[in-house]
C-alpha cells in the first residue's frame, strides 16, 4: 500500500539563502537555456517576474561567472522530462526529482553509463547548489551513481570554508561492469576522496572511513570508536547537510555478488547471500518481485502485501526477512535510521533491475531490523528521500506503478 506523502514545496523556494535560488534560477535560463516558463517550473517560483528579478540579482552578485565557470570543461547533461519530473514529484512527495531522457537496458554496460549519465546529471545541477549554499558537512555512500557524481562535480576553485566529508559505507572491491573499462572501485571511501578534492576540503576534515564493508559485529564495534568515532557522536547524522547515496537490487549483479573472490572479509556471509540470492530468484520467477535491495549498501526487503504471494513464497519471505537481519549485522555502513537524520538525502539510482527497490525507497515501505546503535528514528513528515536523479523508463515505472497501487488501494476501501 503506497503511503500518503505531504506537499512539499520546492526545495529551491524553501532555502534560506537567496544567494542560491538566485545562482539556481540563473543557471537553469542563462546556461541551460531553459525558458521562463520552464525554471518556473523547476525552481517552484509563480510567476515569471521572480525569475528576472532573480536573474538580475545573480548578476549584480556576479553569480553568473561562478556558475558559468563550474560547468565551462563538463559535458552536455542528458536531457530532462519536466512533466515526468513533476510526476514524481506529486506522487512520492520529493522536494526535487530529475528525470533524464536516456534510455536504460539491463545489460551491464548500458547500465554503467545509465549511472554515469545519471552522475553527471547529479553533478551539473547541484554543484552551483553546493557553492552557493556553503554546506558545513557533505556525505557520500557507495555505488556507480554517487561514485560517478563525485567523478564529475567541477567545483573548484571552491573558495570557501572546508566541509567536512563523511563515507557512509566501508569497503569493497568490484570487478568492472564495462569489459572495456579498466577496473575501479566505486566504493564509498573512494567517492568520498573524489567529492574531498571536488569541494577543496582539508585532509583533516575527511573521513573516508577505511574499514572493509563486511566485518564480524565485534570487529564493527570496536572499528566505530576508533576508526570510525564520528559515527559515535550523537545525532551525527543530522549533522549532514547534503548526502548522496544509491539504490540497490541484490539480484546476480549486485556489489556483494560481484565482489572478488579473494575479498576474505566476504566469506562471512557468503552462505547467507548465497541462500538470499536463490530465495530471491525464487520469489521473482513466482511473483514478478525482486524482494531486496539496498540503499547506501545496508539491506532492507520489500512490501509484499499487494502482490498476492502463495503460501510457500510466504514462507520463503520470512526466511528473507531473517538473512536480511543476519547480513546487516555484518555490514560497517550508516543505517536507514541514520540516514532518515541527514537533512537532505539525494539518491542517484536507475535502471529496470531497480524499480523494486526504487520504488521501496520513495514509498518508505523497506523493510529492516534497527541497529541498538543507531539513534531511534524519529516521527515525522519528512519522506525518507528528498531529491531523486533518475532516468525516464524508471519514472514512468514508477508513477505507473504508484496509480496502479493507489487504485487497488482505493478499490478495496
């Protein structure tokens, strides 16, 4: 059953400085070339009066250079659907949602340069954002889409205050998902080392958080105060202005499935994810589900109740449900009660073999055992996500499947 979300305004009409809806704003007319009617739109402004005020603003602050300056040696972005945008936007309650007009498949090249895309998407749009919204602490998990955000974010010379920069997940290696790329970890410690030198940040204010992903809950412990002592403070998490994380599917390609053999750290939970992969193909021949995914790298399941499981798929779910909770306990990562704290959460993630989990993100229905060490989540209105990067197949994915469940909804009411 899809949740209810509340309105939300724009995330560009609610910030507080206008400094950085006036840098927005003369981005999306005087770079992207958007019309009046079409920033309106983006930036949740009424008329097109604001626009060129804001415009004029940006000029007489000299924003136009700076913002100019950060995207003069990157690419073109891919394209965006505004309509789709703003579909997804009303459907799942987000403050910004980016649809770009490219086409994904669910082989793995095409799908690494679906992410890559989607990054540089990520990266164009939100790094005059950052400049101009001077962030105190930024955050990057692991994953291709945040891996290839920080890739492209072109912000320097940043010429303001050093951040501090968290990793939100240990570390893993990966083969290449491209045959004809030269093999590359895309791990969060990683990311975060590219978003470090991306923002200019001291080596003192960086934390790329160098532990292995997969370690023994005593090991966990003992690494968080001594290796990890930020995630010890309390409410640290909310400390976090901007965090940018991917979606997962644990389907044959996932990290944990596609890690080197040799990675001696996995093998703690390699009967798990064994079982959990085969129960998981199970329940997709039967039900047309992938009933796990990941967001930041820590394992949720998936709401079920909608789609009507036989008795015996029933049971295969609650044997799920007990390895997602045996391999969490393994994982050196922020939990989703840690991130629900982070003040704004940005998910880079597309792709058919996500729109199960994708969809289990926007609706808040994930499924996962709290960690005693994370800070109890707290009540409120707030959706878990608060901007999404994603590509056009997956957008009308997931509106269709929203109306879809809201009509079921409704009709059993």
């Amino acid at each position: 059953m899809p949740k209810q979300r509340p309105k939300r305004k724009s995330l560009w009409s609610s910030v507080k400085q206008k400094d950085e809806l006036a840098a927005r704003v003369a981005k999306l007319r005087l770079v992207d070339g958007l019309s009046v009617e079409e920033t309106c739109e983006i930036a949740g402004l009424d008329h097109g009066t604001q626009v060129s005020r804001l415009v004029q603003y940006a000029r007489k602050r000299k924003f136009i250079r700076i913002v100019s300056q950060s995207l003069v040696d990157d690419p073109a972005p891919p394209p965006l659907d505004l309509a789709a945008g703003r579909d997804l936007r009303k459907a799942f309650g987000l403050a910004e949602a980016f649809v770009a007009r490219i086409h994904s498949y669910d082989e793995d090249a095409s799908d690494d340069s679906l992410h890559e895309e989607l990054g540089r998407l990520a990266a164009q749009e939100l790094g005059p954002v950052l400049r101009m919204g001077r962030p105190r602490c930024l955050a990057v998990g692991g994953g291709r889409g945040p891996w290839y955000f920080c890739h492209y974010l072109n912000m320097n010379p940043f010429n303001l205050p050093s951040p501090t920069i968290y990793a939100l997940s240990g570390a893993v290696r990966t083969k290449p998902w491209d045959p004809e790329r030269q093999s590359q970890l895309v791990d969060a410690r990683d990311a975060a080392n590219l978003l470090a030198n991306a923002v200019d940040a001291k080596y003192r204010n960086t934390h790329p958080l160098n532990v292995p992903l997969v370690c023994s809950p005593p090991l966990r412990k003992h690494l968080l105060k001594n290796q990890a002592s930020f995630m010890n403070e309390q409410n640290w998490a909310s400390q976090i202005d901007f965090a940018f994380v991917g979606i997962g599917a644990l389907r044959g390609k996932h990290r944990l499935f596609n890690a080197e053999q040799d990675d001696p750290e996995l093998r703690l939970i390699s009967d798990q994810l064994s079982e959990l992969q085969q129960l998981s193909r199970d329940i997709n021949e039967s039900a047309a589900l992938w009933p796990c995914g990941d967001v930041c790298n820590y394992l949720f399941y998936v709401d079920t109740r909608l789609n009507g499981l036989s008795s015996d798929d029933s049971e295969k779910m609650n044997r799920i449900k007990e390895l997602v909770e045996e391999i969490d306990e393994y994982l050196f990562v922020a939990t989703i009660d840690d991130l629900r704290q982070v003040n704004t959460l940005v998910a880079i993630a597309g792709g058919e073999r996500k729109h199960d989990a994708i969809y289990a993100v926007l609706t808040d229905s994930m499924g996962y055992h709290p960690r005693k060490e994370s800070e109890p989540a707290t009540s409120s209105e707030k959706p878990f996500i608060d901007m999404l990067f994603t590509d056009k197949a997956t957008a009308d994915a997931l509106i269709a499947r929203h109306q879809r469940e809201s009509e079921q909804t409704n009709g059993n009411t």
